[in-house]
C-alpha cells in the first residue's frame, strides 16, 4: 500500500482510518507468551486486513493492572504517531505517493524517560506476506517491552528507596531553640 502525505492527512484529520483498542488485565499475559501471542495475531490481522483494504489503522492493546502499559500498531509513512501528523509536512511532498509501514508503539511510565517508544515494525506489504510471522516477531517484541517495564519499575523502586535512606541518615539540623 502507498499513500500520499495529502491523503494521509485527510484520513487523521476526518478519522477515517481505523482504531481498535481492546483492554486486559496485565497479568492475564505477563506471565504467559502463549497468551501474548494470540493477542499480538488478532492485532497483526486486523492491520493486515485494513492493508488489504488500502486503509490506515491503530490497533492498540493495553495492559491494565497498578502500572499499565499500552502497545499499538500504527501504520504511517513515517516513525511518528498518528497524533503528531502536522509534523509529517517538513518531512514528504504532499502529492508523491509513499510505502506505508508498520510501527510499533509502547507506552509505559516505567518505560523510559520519555515514557513512550515508537519503532519500525516491518513494511506493510511484509506484515499482509507474512501475518504468523510478524505475529511471532510482535509477541517477541511486546514480551520485550514488558521485561523492559519492569526493569525501570524496579529501578524506580530502588532509587525512591535509597532517597528515603538516604533522608533517614541526614542528621537533622539543630533548630535555634535547640541551639
């Protein structure tokens, strides 16, 4: 599928594209890669569908649990998320047709400083070719992600706790009645 950036445009601007969003319980996958990956084939399907079609979707999966974690599919010409599309124009001609990608999006407090990474997914003429591997290659990814969550929950835990430590140890400055 190509698209130009005119009616790329035009698709987010009216919302015409595609969006799906459905919600789980973390724990139903963080600890289960079968269950992962049958969510990442239905995410993978429904963009290879919409592909076919020769429309532009976002599906997303979010984890609810104490700290979420949002996973989306977004195919675009360009690594940037659908909500930031102004942008796209200092990058593409309006009118000159471009191959639509694949992007993978996370978003996570305990993800990175910026709390969100987007990457390249794969080529959508690759997803539409190969929908059981590029499901393989998301559960992959959002397992990944997930390991990476709770390695910055972890570190965040770790550094509030050394603050705390860290406070307790202080001697406590002598207040002028002390004195």
């Amino acid at each position: 599928m190509q698209i130009n950036l005119k009616d790329l445009t035009k698709a987010i601007e009216e919302q015409t594209y595609l969006s799906d969003m459905e919600t789980i319980k973390y724990s139903e996958v963080s600890r289960s890669k079968k269950k992962l990956r049958e969510h990442a084939l239905t995410m993978v399907q429904e963009v290879a569908t919409a592909l076919k079609k020769d429309q532009l979707i976002q599906v997303q999966l979010v984890l609810e649990g104490k700290n979420p974690i949002t996973f989306a599919l977004e195919t675009n010409i360009i690594n940037l998320p659908l909500a930031n599309y102004k942008k796209l124009i200092n990058f593409f001609d309006e009118e000159e047709a471009q191959p639509v990608k694949v992007y993978f999006e996370t978003a996570s407090e305990y993800l990175n400083a910026s709390h969100f990474r987007i990457d390249l997914f794969m080529d959508g003429d690759e997803l539409v070719a190969d929908v059981e591997g590029a499901a393989d290659r998301l559960a992959d990814a959002m397992s990944e992600k997930i390991k990476q969550v709770k390695e910055g929950e972890a570190a965040a835990k770790e550094a509030k706790a050394k603050e705390k430590e860290a406070k307790e140890d202080k001697p406590k400055a002598k207040t002028k009645k002390e004195a």
